[in-house]
C-alpha cells in the first residue's frame, strides 16, 4: 500500500524563520491528508516529484471535489478537481480529442498532468497563495 508521508521537523531552537516554515509545512500537510484519496489518480499521472504539488493544487482548488463549479465574474465557471476555465478547456478538448466532461477525475488529471508537462504549472496561479508554500516544506512520499 503507497501511503504519504510529509514530514515536518520540529526545530530544537525556533527562530521566527523556522518557525514559520514549521507551520508553512504543517499546513502543507493538512492539505494533502485532506485530498489524500485522490494520491493514487495523481501519482498516475504525475511525476513522484510534482504529486505534492499536484494534491495541493486540487485541495486549494476544489477541496477534492470533482463535482465544484466556481463561477467567475467573466462569467466563466471552473470546472472539477483541477478548476478548469471554460475557456481552457475549449481549447484543450480539440487539441488533445477530449470526449469527457471536466468533472471526471481521471480525464481531468490527466489533462491537468499534460498540461503542466507541456506548458507549465502557472494555469493554477490564481490559487498560488494557497499551494505555494509546498516547495519550503519538508516533504516525501514513502511507500509501506
């Protein structure tokens, strides 16, 4: 069974710096506990390095829900796991033969895999505030 560990050390002296990366790192975790039963879908698609990131993203965009709609003020909605826009996906759907809707997991993480790997991690910047903090902190994925 593949199981996540994010391990998060706890400095003997804390100076603000640590500190804050301490708690940065703790919230890191709780992030990805919380989407934790999509690990498997990511890490399929994934680089074993970028599925941290990877669950982050979903967790900051839809809390794991592969159902959220999120409406924007362009009136534009976000779409599943990954959020993706409207106007994303009308352009992704012919380019890669896309025959599924946003709300299926596993298309739409595959397709959110082809897109970071093809041209980078910067669809999700509106959420960056959120999945940010993930490269600070002290992560690994461990199998058992």
């Amino acid at each position: 069974m593949l199981e996540i560990i994010v391990g998060c050390l706890f400095p003997m002296f804390l100076t603000p710096d640590l500190l804050s990366e301490y708690i940065e790192c703790r919230e890191v975790k709780a992030q990805v506990q919380y989407v934790e039963q999509w690990h498997g879908l990511i890490s399929t698609y994934f680089k074993p390095e970028d599925v941290i990131q990877g669950m982050t993203i979903v967790y900051c965009e839809s809390r794991g829900k592969e159902t959220a709609v999120g409406r924007n003020t362009n009136g534009t909605d976000d779409v599943g796991l990954w959020q993706f826009n409207d106007k994303t996906w009308a352009w992704l759907k012919p380019k890669l033969d896309i025959i599924s809707n946003r709300k299926n997991p596993i298309i739409s993480t595959k397709v959110a895999a082809w897109l970071v790997y093809n041209d980078g991690w910067h669809h999700w910047n509106s959420s960056k505030h959120c999945w940010k903090g993930h490269d600070n902190a002290l992560l690994s994925i461990n199998t058992q």
